[in-house]
C-alpha cells in the first residue's frame, strides 16, 4: 500500500543512504521507525516516534517486510491526526528558528522534544 502524499521512507541517517529503508517521515518529522534487534534480529516497530521520542511504545515484526507493510497501513489509519502533529511540531519548530528565547516560554507539543 503506497503512503499518504508527504509520508515517505528514509533512512536513519542522510550518511547512511545504502542503509534500508526504516523510517516514515512527514516533513522530516519522523512517525514510524524500524530497527532490527542485534541478539535476536527481531523487527521493532516503534509507532508515533515524533509523540514518544526514542524508547516509545513499539511493537514487534514478524520480518522487515512485514514491518513496513504494517507500518504503511498504520500510517494511512491514522493519517489525519498524524498532519496535524507534523503540523504542531512545525510551528513550534518556526516560533524557536525566529526566537531562540521563546523556547523558554513556549512548551513543545511533545515533552521529550523540550
């Protein structure tokens, strides 16, 4: 199943451009990241990685494959909400660019973000 318009596979790192595909971003926000476990090689899906930052939720994948395709369809389930959190961390993002002191007095949408 294609992603919704915006929503695109990348890799973890710009350095690492042979690396697989294992992160859905928006607007290089990332939302969904896989990573393969080194003792057990089992695929974690960590889903609304922009919400819970790194160690969120996460749920396990039968094979990579497997846990892109869930993780595409999980993305089109929850494509609004999704926008509108991109949108968020966005205008948050601009409000610091053009006033590092309003970091300060302004929360970021997600708390580990801060």
């Amino acid at each position: 199943m294609p992603l919704p318009a915006d929503f695109y596979w990348t890799t973890r790192s710009a350095s690492l451009p042979d690396e697989a595909l294992t992160v859905i971003a928006c607007d290089a926000v990332w939302i969904v990241s896989l990573s393969q476990r080194i003792n057990d090689d089992i695929w974690i899906a960590s889903l609304d990685r922009h919400r819970n930052g790194p160690g969120g939720p996460s749920r396990r994948c039968t094979s990579y494959e497997q846990g892109r395709a869930g993780a595409e369809l999980w993305v089109v389930r929850h494509e609004v909400r999704l926008r509108e959190d991109v949108a968020a961390i966005n205008r948050w993002r601009e409000a610091v660019r053009a006033n590092r002191l309003a970091k300060a007095g302004m929360p970021p949408p997600f708390g580990w973000m801060g």
